[in-house]
C-alpha cells in the first residue's frame, strides 16, 4: 500500500504516517481424553461447574490476558510511530541538508551556456549529494519537458527504482518548488528482499536551464528490525505475564479453596452420619474462625443427635415393652368378651349392644398392638424377612377370593386383570399378601360400590400389583400424607372396617424392606390407584417400573364409570388412619380404617 505523499516546508517538516496491527489469536486446550477430542468440552463444562478454583483461574487468566493485550499493543502503537516518526525527521533533515547544499553549488556555478559545464557541474552535484546524504539511491530528473541543447540529461545513482516514485508525489514536487514532500514505499535490498523505506522530492534549480526534481530514497530496515524486536519482547513479556498471574492465582486459590474443600467433603461425612469428623483449625485468621465454628456446630449437632436418639430408643422399647405387657391382660379381656358377645341374645338390649361394641373395640385394641408392635420393629430396625418363591397374580386371587363376601357388602365387582406375574419371585409373601390386602380392602371401603381393577404384572426386573378404585379419591395434598402414620383424609367419614391407622404406613415399610416401591395416584372425583413395586431378586434393581402410578385408559375402560361429581366444599377421603372421635356412637367399630 503506498499512501498519499505528505508536504513539509524545509524549515518545519511535518509528515502523516500509517500503522496497521494484526491481533494474536490466543487458545487454551484443555485435555482430558486425547483419544476422545468429544469429551474435552464435557469435561471442561463440567469442570467449569463444579470447581470454583478453575472457574476463577479461568476467568483471572481471560481478563489479565485481555488487559495485557491491550497494553501491549497501545505500547507497540506507540513505539512504531515514535520510531517512526524519528527516522522519518531524519530523513528529511538529511535529505534537506544535501539539496541545500547542492542548490548552493549550484548557485554559486559559472556555466556561461556550455553545456559540457553543465554536465560536469550535474555530476559534481550528484556526488555531493551522495556525500552529504546517508542514502545511496538518486534520481534527478529535468521538470521542463521542452527540448534544450544545454540541458543535462536526467540521471540515477544507487540502483534506484524510477517505479517506486508515484505520479501523486511528481505532481506534487513540480507544483511546489519550495515544499519537501515524503512518501512511504517499498524498496528491494541487495538480496533482493522487500524492506519499507521512504522517497523524498524536492526541486534544484539549475542555472540557465531551469528546476529538476531530486529524489532520495531511504532504507527503513534497521528502525523495522528494531520495531519487531521491541513487539517480539512485549509478547513474549505479556505470555510471561500472564503464566506468573494465573500460577499466582492458583497458588492463592488452592491456599483459600482446601479449607472449604475440608469443610465440603467434613460436611458430607457428617451427613453421612461420621459424627465424630471435625475440621482441622490452622492459625487464627479468618478460615479458622470459620474451621472452629464448624466444629462447635458439629459438637452441638452431634449431641442433639445423641440426644434424640437415646429418647427414640427408650420411646421405642416403651412402645414394645407396653406392647408386651399388654398381651396378657388383653387376652383376658378377650375371653371374657367374647363369653359376653356369644351370650348377647340372652341380655336386655342395652347390654347386649354394651357387650357387641365391647367385642368390638376389643378386637380392635389387639390389632392395634400388633401393628405397634410392628412399628417398634421397623423402629428398632429388627424386621427379618422370610423369603420364599410366591406369585404374584395368584397371590392376588387368593386375596381376591378372601375378601369377596366384604365387596358384595359395598356392593363394588373386584376384576382382576393379570397379563404378568405368575411366575414365582422370592418375597415376604406374608407382608406382601398383608400389604395387597390393606390396599384392597381400602379400595373396597371408599369405593363407592363402583367396580374395582386389581392390575399384576411383570418384566425381567421387577412385579407390580396395582389396586385401582373409583371413588371420590383425595386430593394432592391429602395423597402427599395418605402414609402418614394415624392420618385421615376426612374423620368425619364413618368407616366399615375396623383399623388402627397404621395399615398403610405399615405396608409402605414392607414395600421397602423388599427393596421395592408403594406409590399412590389419586384424583378428586377419579378414585386412588396404589401402585406395589418389588424387585425379582433380593436386593435387585427396578430399571422399569412394570405398572405406571397412573392409571392407563385400559384399565379406567374396565370400570365402566363415569367421574364422580363432587359438590361443594366436600372433603375427599383418606387412607386407613384413625380418629380419636366418632359422630355416631352406632359406628365404633366403623371409625377406624386399614386391614393391617
């Protein structure tokens, strides 16, 4: 690119000069797998996530990066035009000083119109002007293009290129006789390589034939080199700056990140149940002032655990000790009830009705203490179960059958639809057939005389049973709590089948014994559809489900029933759990839902 030539007058020189820069890509690899390239934005996203010290690195690297290229290329800027604009001036004072000394000689000349005088007087002046000037290459070249006898011829010295000097600066030279003008070029060394370097125009006015155009062409090689080595130094000293920043940062990161590392990987021991991990407490500076609260809130966590935990044990072996107790005297009291309820007919009807409610909660007094007696073991963590091959499906027929007399009391149909499941899998098939029964007979208390669907199926991971009723079913937040231990949805709902409230709280602990799942779906005027997941062998996995929570179009078909409208602020019903209190004193033995 050759730019435009720039004018100076001889006693002030002045000049334009044009800089380009080209900015240096900088790239970071990151390198985690070298045979698998797909994995190093994964594993530096991840890392970018999880680790505060690399994020932090990264991004003091970005920014220090960022500003030391910024510096280093407004100092390069910087020293280029100084440079420059130094070699530029002498340049023009050099080569101001041999045309003033030519047009001196020159001045001073008698050539009386010989032309060899003139011709003598050319070259006298070109070798002073080599001698005066620090450039090799000029050209003197006559302005007046009419022809003369006496005129000197144009001539060149130095190997200078007639070429390098554009139409734009000889225009510029004849026109103005007493301005020095200046042009960036291009100029070819002895090797034949291209260097920058500057032509400079003025005119010589030769007596007796008229003005010439001097020109002198300079090598710029030297303040080049001298430029590269000062941009080579800058990089090289911002690279270095930038490793030292981010091996700073790192140190100073690691020094601040290891304690709340330790503080992270105590808190997850301590979690885990590692009451007795503590951070270690360095100095007296801010980390271990957060080191010695940590471990006072360890200390205080750790006691109050304690302290929980020996009250659940004595709550427990209270519950199993009264559990216990109870039995002998219960039993008792059932004998002499049930004399009393064998002999109702033969009492008046006040106490005959005495002695039926007395049966009755008698009963339900010793199913209550086996369910707590139950409870304390899941408590106590002393459940052992009995494994044994059982199916499924015809587990579910013989629950079916069991419970058929009740249905046709509530009026409901129990349909079985059993595509999978008959082939024996190792369960409790005592808990679970209490589990399918608890469901069932749940299912047949609030549904509503509509039909019922029990679902069993299987796959090469796991069996499911699915209990699925139509009735008024709960809402979300009621389905949230349903196995909640002595919760009810609504205890104003008389019940039919007498229940301590645990049934379902009880069967969710069996359900998970067998490493195995209880889930419950349930919709305002749908009906509940309960879910029991279990593994095929003990401790397996379930990949997939067998029976989705929520209830298949399929199976809503078979119950052949419409939504249930539900008017008003009415209160959708719950599970099996108990109630202190009965409205109606003729419902006792109805308060109490879950066949445990």
């Amino acid at each position: 690119m050759t730019p435009s030539p720039t004018a100076s007058p001889p006693s002030a020189p002045t000049s334009t000069a044009t800089t380009s820069t080209v900015p240096q890509a900088t790239r970071t690899f990151v390198s985690f797998a070298w045979r698998h390239p797909s994995t190093w934005i994964e594993g530096t996203s991840r890392l970018w996530r999880r680790s505060l010290r690399f994020r932090t690195v990264l991004i003091t690297l970005a920014l220090t990066a960022f500003a030391i290229l910024i510096a280093c290329v407004w100092m390069a800027l910087a020293i280029q035009n100084d440079l420059f604009q130094s070699r530029r001036n002498e340049v023009l004072d050099d080569s101001l000083r041999a045309a003033v000394a030519a047009q001196t000689k020159l001045d001073s000349a008698e050539v009386q119109g010989d032309r060899v005088r003139l011709q003598n007087l050319m070259r006298g002046v070109g070798d002073d002007i080599a001698r005066q000037s620090s450039s090799d290459e000029i050209a003197v070249f006559r302005v007046d293009s009419a022809p003369s006898s006496i005129a000197p011829q144009d001539f060149t010295a130095g190997g200078f290129d007639e070429q390098i000097v554009s139409e734009g600066l000889r225009e510029r030279v004849q026109a103005q006789p007493s301005s020095q003008w200046w042009q960036s070029v291009s100029l070819e060394d002895a090797s034949g390589r291209t260097v920058p370097g500057i032509v400079v125009g003025q005119q010589l006015l030769v007596p007796e034939v008229g003005a010439y155009e001097l020109y002198l062409a300079y090598d710029l090689s030297a303040a080049s080199q001298t430029l590269g080595f000062v941009q080579s130094t800058l990089w090289i000293v911002g690279i270095t700056l930038i490793l030292l920043v981010g091996g700073i940062s790192w140190f100073v990161l690691r020094s601040v990140a290891t304690p709340i590392s330790e503080a992270a990987e105590t808190s997850e021991r301590l979690a885990a149940g590692e009451l007795q991990v503590r951070l270690p407490v360095r100095g007296e500076d801010e980390l271990a002032t957060l080191g010695r609260s940590f471990n006072a809130m360890a200390d205080s966590i750790q006691a109050q655990i304690l302290e929980l935990a020996d009250l659940s044990l004595v709550q427990q072996r209270f519950v199993s000790d009264v559990s216990h107790e109870l039995r002998t005297p219960l039993t008792t009291i059932r004998l002499a009830a049930d004399i009393l309820n064998d002999r109702r007919e033969s009492f008046d009807p006040a106490a005959s009705r005495a002695a039926e409610l007395l049966h009755a909660q008698v009963q339900r007094f010793e199913t209550m203490l086996g369910d707590l007696l139950e409870i304390s073991r899941y408590d106590a963590g002393s459940v052992q179960l009995e494994w044994e091959p059982t199916s499924l499906a015809h587990l579910a027929e013989d629950i079916i059958a069991e419970m058929e007399q009740l249905a046709e009391q509530h009026g409901s149909d129990v349909r079985l639809v059993a595509p999978g499941g008959y082939s024996p899998v190792d369960m409790d098939a005592r808990r679970v057939r209490r589990i399918v029964r608890n469901l069932l007979g749940n299912a047949i208390e609030h549904g509503e005389g509509r039909p019922i669907v029990v679902s069993v199926d299987s796959n090469s991971t796991a069996v499911a049973i699915g209990v699925r009723d139509f009735g008024l079913g709960m809402k979300p937040t009621d389905a949230e709590r349903v196995f909640d231990r002595f919760w009810r949805a609504d205890p104003s709902r008389k019940r039919s089948i007498g229940g301590t409230g645990l049934g379902l709280s009880i069967a969710l602990g069996d359900a998970r014994l067998h490493g195995g799942t209880l889930a419950v779906w349930s919709e305002v005027g749908r009906g509940s559809n309960f879910v029991l997941t279990l593994p095929r062998q003990p401790g397996g996995t379930i990949e997939a489900p067998p029976l989705r929570t929520e209830p298949d179009a399929e199976i809503d078909a078979l119950g052949l029933t419409q939504a249930i409208d539900v008017l008003g602020n009415e209160t959708t019903p719950g599970d099996d759990h108990t109630d202190a209190t009965s409205p109606d004193p003729a419902s006792d033995r109805a308060r109490f839902g879950g066949v445990s």
